[in-house]
C-alpha cells in the first residue's frame, strides 16, 4: 500500500451533518476538519484490524456525552478531546477549550473552540451550543 505525503490530504464529499445534496467535494485542510469534526461525535467505527478482519474501534469521543457534566469537571476531558484529535496523523497540534453555558430555556449546555495545527497550516472548529448540535443531527440537514 502506497504512502501518501503528509500534505496529500485527498478530497471528500462535504458532509459534516450529512452528506451535501450537490456532492460538493472538500480538500486540503478542509478535508482534515471535516474528519476532526467527525472524531469529535463518534466514540466507535467499524475498521480493518490489519489482517482484513473487521472490528469495533474506538476512534473518536462523542461531545454529547459531555452535555450535563458539572463546570468543575470539563477541564478533564480537554485533554481527552486532545489526545482523540491527535489520533489523526494529519494533525500536529490540537487546542481545545470546554465552556459550559446555559441555554435560552435555562438548560445546560456546552461551547467548544478548538484550534488544530496540520502540515498545510492551521483550522478551527467551534461549537457554540452541543444541544443545538444534537438537534440538528436528530432532525437532519437540509441543504
């Protein structure tokens, strides 16, 4: 199997929420947000072990799991988002800041900023509301 440059970030469909309804296609950087986007709200995928078996991995951390975890708490799991982000070869350097807040309707709810270094320079990532999130993927994207 051939290796690519740590530059060579290859082209996706653009689907962050879901999959974009023209099948617009990302690139560079773009490519490798989108993915940090997709560790940050997925504890678990489907992969090759290595030997052409398939098993359950854990590759990411699913944010929602945070929605109700007292203030005191976040700054914990701000290395773990950390160390998930960094899972990916692509990115060097990874920065991330929990802030819990409270939602219109008074309910808890979480921001996050996060801030990663690739190769091909930096990119940022920010969830104002993690409800607002879940939401959305519930009820789906339109385009």
């Amino acid at each position: 199997m051939a290796v690519n440059e740590r530059t060579v970030y290859g082209r996706d469909l653009r689907c962050l929420f879901d999959a974009d309804p023209f099948f617009t296609a990302v690139e560079g950087i773009e490519v490798v947000r989108q993915h940090a986007f997709h560790r940050i709200t997925t504890d678990d995928i489907l992969g090759d072990d290595g030997t052409g078996s398939l098993v359950i991995r854990g590759w990411g951390f699913d944010v929602r799991r945070l929605l109700g975890v007292p203030a005191s708490k976040l700054p914990i799991y701000q290395p773990v988002l950390v160390e998930v982000l960094l899972r990916d070869e692509r990115v060097e350097t990874a920065d991330v800041k929990l802030e819990a807040t409270t939602n219109g309707n008074g309910t808890a709810d979480l921001a996050i900023e996060i801030d990663c270094t690739t190769a091909l320079g930096p990119f940022q990532l920010v969830l104002p509301s993690v409800q607002d999130l879940t939401a959305d993927l519930l009820e789906g994207q339109v385009g």
